[in-house]
C-alpha cells in the first residue's frame, strides 16, 4: 500500500530521470496515438481486428528486450505503435468509456476515506443504485478485481455465515462443505472451492437441461447427495447468462430450495438485463438471492475491469469476515466518521477506483441510455438469429436466450450428409479451419469450442453498442466466403 | 470474459447514444483536464496534496445521483474536475509512467496468445527479467491485481506442492497446517490464510528484533510449537522492507530453516532494491527463496496496479495447480503453439496487461535508470534522518533500514518532559493533530499509527523520484510548524 508515502511536490524542472517538457511531449504524442490508431482506426470497418503473426515472428517484430539504458523518444512512439498494430482491436468509438483513462491518471487505491474521499462516495452511490436494480433496498458490496474475485468473496461470506469458525480455526474446525453450481456455471466457482481449501470434488454439478438452464430438481438430487455423503452444502451458485449458452437459471425455484436448505444463493452474470424493464423478467426471483456478482465491463463495455460484487446482508458481514483491522490503516482516533474507511472489506489491501468507469457512463448516458444499451444487444441478438436461420448452412445448437448465439457452419460439402459416418468427425473440423483463416486475414474474432458431446461450434455473444445490420450480413457473408471450400 | 464477443467493427457516426464527434471532442477535453489539473498541477508545490471536505459535505458538492437520463458535455466535464480537484494529488510529473493509458485504451485481457499476442510475449520478457534479477535463470510467474493476490498464489502453491490432493479433495484430506510469518509482516498472509481455510490461528506470528526483523530462532521455536499441536508447517513468509519499519528479514538464515524442514519460502517486498548494486546485499539470500511478490507499483511507481508473482519452480506448477481446462478458452486444436495460452495459470479468467506499466518504464529509462531511482531514494531517506537527527522535536523510532522513517514530534511542551505520568498519552495525541491540521490546510499527506506499545508516531515512506533536499526541510519545518504549539 501507499499509505506512508511522502504525498507532496516536487518541482518538475531537474533531476536526470525527468524531463518535464519532454516528458509532457511523449504523453502528447502518445495520446494522439491512442485516438487515432486505438479509438478511431480500430472502430474502421476497413481495418483488420489483429494483424496475426506466430509468437515466434511477433518476437522478432516487436523490441521487446528490456536494456541497461533507456531508450529515446522515436523508439518509444515507434514500440507503441507496433504493440498498438499486433493487438487485438478490441475498441470502438466508445468515448465516453474512455474516461477510464481519468482513473489511471488519478492512480488512487481505495482503503480509506482520506486517502480516496471521492470515490468512497461515489463506489457507495454506484452499489447503491445496483443493488436497487436487483431490488434490495438495503445492503452492502465492494468494487473486485474482476468477477472471479467476486465469486471468491461470495463464497468466503457464505462460509463464513455458516460457520464463522473457519476464519480464526480453519477447515479442520467444520465438517466436510459442498458447493453446487450448473454444469454450464463458470470454472472460477471450481477455482474458488479449489483454493478456499473446499476441493473440487465437492463442487456437486446440477445438471442442465438441453438450453442450458439448471434444473431444480436435480439440485435437490444433488443437496441429498452430497448430505448422504456427510457434507454439508452451504453454497449455491446460480447463473443468469451462462457462458456458452446465456442459459438463464430458473432463480425462483432455486431460491424455493436454498430456503428450504438455509444456503447462500449466489447469482453470477446478466446483472445488466435488469435495466432494461422488457427483459428483467429473465432475472424473476433475483432479489431473493444472497449476493451478486455484475460485471459492467461485459454487457455495458465499461472497459476492464470493472466488477461489483453486491451483497443483500445488513450486518456487517463483509467486514466482518475480511477485517484485519491493522492499526497502520484504520485508527480508531481518527478526526472524521471512520465509517468510511471502507478498506478493510477488502481481500487485497487496497482497490482500484474501478466504480469510476461505470459511474461516469452511466451519468453520461442516463439509466435510460443503459437501458437502451441492453435492449439493443437483445434486439440484435434477434436479428442475427433470424437472418441465420433463413440461410442454408448455418445450424443453431440451442435456440438463444440471451446474447450468446452457438451454432454451426455446414460448409455445402456436408450439407444433407448428417447421417453419413463421417459427418461429426468432418464438421468438428470446420470451425478451427474457418477460424484460423479468420484470424489470419483479421476480418473477424470469435472462438469455437466442443461441448457436451457436441462436436466444435461457434458459440458467439452480441455486445451493444458494438453490432449492426450491416455487421449481422457482414458475418454470416464472411463465415460463408471463408468457409464456402470447406 | 470477452472471448466470443464479436470483435468487429462498425461505422462510428450511428446511434443515439454514440456521436463520435461529440465524444471525441469530450475525450480531448478530459485529457487536457488529466494534463492540467492531475499532472502539472498535482505536481506543483504550491498546490494542496487534497482538499478536504467531511464526507457530508463533500456529498453535497459533488453530484453523485446517477440519473434517469443522461448529463451534457459541459455538465460531465465539470464533475470530471471537481473530482480531481477533491481527490488526494499522488500525482507526480512522471510521463512516461502515464502511458498506462495505453493499458486502458488497449483494454486487453490477457488468457490465450490469440487476444493478447504482444502482451502474452511481453509478459514472458518481464517476468524472465525480473527473475534474473532474482538470480533465477529459469521459473515462472504471472501479474497479479496486487500484492495480497501475490501472496494469495504463493500459499496456494506452496500448499498444492506439498498436499496436492487438497486440489481435489480439499483441507479435510490433510492435517492442520501451518503458516510462518514476522509479526512486522504484512496482514495479507492473514487474510489469504483465512480465505484459503487455512485459519487464523494457524498463521504463528515469528517475533521480531528491535528493528523489525524476523528473529530466525523463534522461527525455529514457533515451527516446533506448531508441530507439538499436531499442526504441519508448510510456508514461510519473509519480508524484505516491512510495511511499517522497512525492516529486511534475514533471507540465508530463514532460507536454512526452511531447507531443514522442508518448507516453501515466500519472499515480500523489497524486489526494487535489486536493481541496486549498492543495496542489493539487504537481500543476500533471495535466490534460495521459492517465491517472491514484486510490487513494481510502489518504489518504482508504475502506477497501479502493478504486481508481479515470481516462481523458482520449473514443473509448472501454477498451471497444475489453478488449472480448469475449460473447452471454451484453451482448446487443443489450435492452430498455434498453445504453451503461450497462458490464462489457465491464473485464478481469475483473464488478467489485465500489468505488465506494460513496467516494461514501458523500463524501456524508457533503462535498467541503470531503475538503478538510479532506487538509489536515489535510498540517499534521500538517509538525508531525511540525518537533517531530522540535527533537530531538537523529532526522534527516530528506530533507525531506518529501507525508505521507511519512523519517528514522533515531541512539541516543545513535551521535550525533556520524558519521565512525567503524563508523557505518553500526551504524546500518543500529537500525530493525529497534526495530521487533522495538515489533511485540512492540505500541506501533505503522511499517516499516524501506535504499534507494539509505542504510542502514535508518524511511519513516513520516501519513494523516489518524488523528494528533493528542499522537499525534505518543507517537511520537517512543516511539521515543526503544525506542531509546535501542541
């Protein structure tokens, strides 16, 4: 942490290592290639996503060796120019996002009051206005990391509330736990259980039905497994926007059984479909979930990373479970409301000022301008699906819930061939070719992947502000072109 | 994660919510505010470090309420600068380390070689970089969201390593285990081993000399009391730079009793002072440690954050043990090399490209300027004490070893008082009003804090390139000038 640092001036004129007007004319340089080479030409149409080169290749195009003396003001422009060429476009003319960069540029890490007062009000503001989105009037929530980190306090907090034990007396003072999530429920609830001393074998999966979604009763099957096993389940982890699929979890019904069982019910993903008043009933139940885990740098592009974990509990429990309480960062006989020194909720020390990102979004777009977001992501989510579904040689593997559309190409070769022997064997080979090709000419990105038995397919996602009619043909002409010899 | 979005392009002049000039104009002004306001201006002595206003009214000056509909320009730049103007100025004019804009503007989360080729092939020269500097010519490593997540790797591996079943299986499968640290140590070894299950009370707190460095026989002592209770030991966490007094633990010592019981050992702190030829003997021994959290986002002020996890270890082990192979990101089939997918090393999904802030500074300046920045914070430390020694009020806690100045005002109606009943508690009031004084008139920034029976003292930490001689005078006159009436 910075706490102690000497947080005073300098004059900026001397020293070896700073150059002031130099140092300002690198920046204004630099600047001007962000606007130009990352916002406006990686928002071009004409221009390549990547510009695709083998890791041994890019090495010998890139000078990236690390020297004893520092290298002059060209060369640096020129590097970044390079690194800015051979990454991935992942930027559109979103300028408002942008202002992340005033987050980098202010370079504060939020502990306490004094040293971040801005943004302890402003993080409060934003949890606030989320949690009233999923309905809670009350509560609590911190600004993570990403949401993996999210899941990782959900599960520490639900762990916690069962058996506070475990924080001073460790694993060995409790029995056996069991956590359960959807066969479709992201790995990192796997990698949380694994490094919270759970262990992956008691991550019961709940098997899904063919969309994706979690099915109820097998949760109970699986709640009575685990306890015939002398476990005990503490822990559900539902989903709203699988990964793959956007399978949305029946939260009611799951909710019906955590009460039944007196488990946490964790909610991850599709935190955003709540303003838009057309979809949130996907989300139904959502309030009677424990926590949530919303990540705005997915659906509302708020840049990385951007990820709240929200927290319906009114007791203190964030703090409880995670305080260290060290004397150096949260004196009691401090001169304001010490209330406010929100740090030691935490897991890290201090964190990024990420609320700042979504803050000045939504303050620039309005709740309406979020709500216009998602409803356009939905609508062109449809759009594709219907277009696709009047061209021969494109196959959905589940209809679409929400933004993710999986499907296959039938390159004509294959078409009417789907009894024939070869035919899995043959079509699981279409999306890598299509995709190598793709990445090659950098006139697209998206990944395939096998799944439950299926053979490789695409499994897409629709981000607004990002797609248009245009786009939607462009896609589908682009996979047919590169795919068409197949 | 943002895997399958569809990353291409469209035409930015559509759309209600993006006007592209408009933004663009938004964008322009934004960094002239971050020019003006956040680096020259915050890096101006004759500026406030902060500009303090109780957390009620600071609410009612800022216009936090996110909206129905969403605000103009003028309004959003407006807010931009009353937050910089209320939030605490850790800014100084070092332009080269903005150029973590770059890492905003790319927006790149780092997982497979295909979405992040130049910063997965970057990563690998600065981890190799600064393993060598470490005196490993081989290992691993990964950045990290911090140095508590640092830490949090560290006791994951060093448990999987020796228990590899609690993976799977969990902490039930293993005996109660231990963990050592210093009580100067940092209160992130006690937050992972909560969270890891590992408990509290298996964290055993190895006391410290006078200085604050770990005391090796009673490391000896605590790692034989822990195995009298049953409890087995796993991991050693040294620090090199405590937090509070900059204390270096004995490295060869700690590394012998490690070897003779078979334990990981961890190593904290301090990596900066390797670029120090002069000063890198304060770490004799750091090459026998198994890991070590490099926290370039502090002595070398890359900006936040920026954390480096660095392994001795050759089997791969971070791969085994945070592994999921999921079938979405890493897919065998590939049509490159898929060793540089390295997203499964991580507990997160992606991690974002840290590792720019470095390697950009690092090339900027060079590996001898490194050298001169940590050197010339270490000559600038030394000046402080020594001008503090020439002056009656203030007295050293202990003497310092690192960047880190303990010491205590005496206010001249305290001095020679030294013996009075009344001394301490009197004494134990004079750090925090002169912090109240300096936050409100906005002087400086520097914490208070007790620690083991002394009364509240101010724990200073000189980071270079950010003081002069006469940033030192301002200083202690400063204090002399808030204080001497007390």
């Amino acid at each position: 942490c910075f706490i102690y640092s000497l947080a005073f001036c300098q004059d900026g004129q001397k020293g070896p290592l700073i150059d002031h007007a130099e140092g300002q004319r690198f920046l204004n340089d630099t600047f001007k290639v962000i606007m130009e080479e990352v916002l406006s030409k990686g928002a071009d149409v004409k221009e390549k996503v990547c510009e695709w080169r083998d890791p041994a290749e890019l090495r010998r195009l890139l000078d990236l060796e690390l020297l004893e003396d520092g290298q002059p003001h060209d060369h640096l422009l020129q590097q970044v120019k390079e690194m800015v060429k051979y990454s991935v476009k992942t930027n559109h003319p979103r300028f408002y996002n942008q202002l992340r960069f005033l987050t980098e540029a202010l370079n504060t890490s939020q502990y306490t009051y004094e040293v971040a007062p801005v943004f302890v009000l402003m993080e409060d503001v934003v949890l606030s206005k989320l949690r009233s989105l999923v309905g809670w009037s009350d509560g609590d929530g911190i600004f993570c990391p990403g949401g993996s980190v999210s899941n990782i306090y959900a599960m520490n907090l639900a762990r916690y509330r069962a058996f506070p034990q475990v924080k001073l007396k460790g694993l060995w003072s409790v029995p056996r736990l069991a956590v359960f999530t959807s066969e479709e429920g992201h790995y990192s609830i796997c990698k949380a259980a694994s490094m919270q001393g759970i262990g992956l074998e008691n991550v019961f999966l709940v098997k899904t039905n063919e969309s994706g979604c979690m099915l109820p009763e097998d949760l109970t099957d699986k709640i009575e497994l685990a306890k015939s096993q002398g476990a005990v389940p503490f822990l559900v982890s539902a989903t709203s926007g699988t990964t793959i699929h956007g399978a949305f979890d029946p939260l009611d019904l799951i909710a019906d059984i955590c009460e039944k069982y007196g488990l946490w019910m964790l909610l991850g993903g599709g935190g955003s479909v709540l303003f838009s008043k057309k979809h949130r009933h996907l989300m139904k139940g959502i309030e009677r979930a424990d926590s949530m885990t919303w990540n705005p740098h997915k659906m509302l592009l708020t840049g990385l990373q951007c990820s709240a974990f929200l927290l319906k509990d009114t007791t203190d429990l964030l703090k409880h479970c995670h305080c260290a309480n060290v004397t150096y960062l949260f004196q009691k006989d401090k001169f304001y409301d010490v209330s406010f020194d929100t740090g030691d909720k935490s897991i890290q020390c201090g964190h990024k000022v990420d609320c700042l990102k979504l803050w000045l979004m939504w303050k620039a777009v309005g709740t309406r301008g979020l709500e216009e977001r998602v409803d356009k992501a939905f609508f062109y989510t449809r759009y594709l699906v219907q277009e696709m579904k009047k061209k021969e040689g494109f196959q959905l593997v589940t209809e679409p819930q929400f933004m993710n559309v999986c499907f296959w190409f039938i390159p004509p070769s294959l078409r009417g061939k789907q009894n024939s022997d070869y035919y899995q064997e043959r079509l699981s080979k279409v999306a890598p070719a299509i995709k190598e090709r793709m990445v090659r000419q950098g006139s697209m990105m998206i990944g395939y992947q096998p799944q439950a038995g299926r053979v490789n397919f695409f499994p897409m996602i629709v981000h607004s502000p990002q797609i248009s009619e245009q786009d939607v043909h462009f896609l589908l002409n682009e996979i047919e072109r590169l795919g068409g010899d197949l």
